[in-house]
C-alpha cells in the first residue's frame, strides 16, 4: 500500500468522523433544515461558540479525533480537522507577512 493510498484512507475516515459525530451532535436529520443552519440557531451552540470560538460539533469532533476541526476551513480548501503541526504547515504554505483571520476563522494574508 503506498503512502498517498493510506493518506486518502486516513482523510476518508476522518471525514466519516467527522460527519457522523456533527449529524448527531446537532439532532438533524438527512431532510429538512440544513445541520450547520440548525446548529448555530441553538442556544447551546451560541454559548459554545461564544466560550470556545468553536460549535458543539466542531468541539465534539475535535475531541473525538484529537485535532483541531473548524468547519469553515472547507471553503478554504483545507481538511476541517488538523494536527497543530498541519495547520502551521498550511499557515506558512500561505507565504505571508503578516496573518490576519476573518469573522468565520478563515486565515489570510493582511497587507
């Protein structure tokens, strides 16, 4: 088995995870309202986030996997959940001077 094969397994079954542990923390179903819609509305959530910075899911998911998982890295391109040694090595693939990080925790480059 090459490398690249157990990478794409192991990412595989981080975001079966993932998935299953965000679905059962946020109690939504497959049909209806939008789980990530449905998991900020809750006051749970709200506090969460408020204390951690992180949603109930993200911070069930990142103690379940021992990572750091933050869904808003998806629209960046990155996996949600990384290693403290992963996200630096992403951070520093951005070549910036200064980092700077929007209003849904998504780094960038501040000029």
């Amino acid at each position: 088995m090459s490398i690249r094969n157990i990478i794409n397994t192991t990412q595989l079954q981080i975001s079966t995870v993932v998935f299953v542990v965000a679905l059962v923390v946020s109690g939504c179903s497959l049909i209806g309202v939008p789980w990530p819609v449905s998991v900020m509305t809750t006051v749970g959530d709200v506090v969460s986030v408020g204390q951690t910075g992180k949603s109930l899911s993200e911070n069930a998911a990142s103690k379940a996997l021992e990572r750091d998982c933050q869904w808003s890295r998806i629209l960046k391109g990155w996996p949600p959940c990384l290693t403290e040694d992963e996200l630096t090595e992403k951070l520093m693939e951005m070549d910036c001077d200064t980092y700077a990080w929007n209003i849904i925790n998504i780094p960038y480059c501040k000029e």
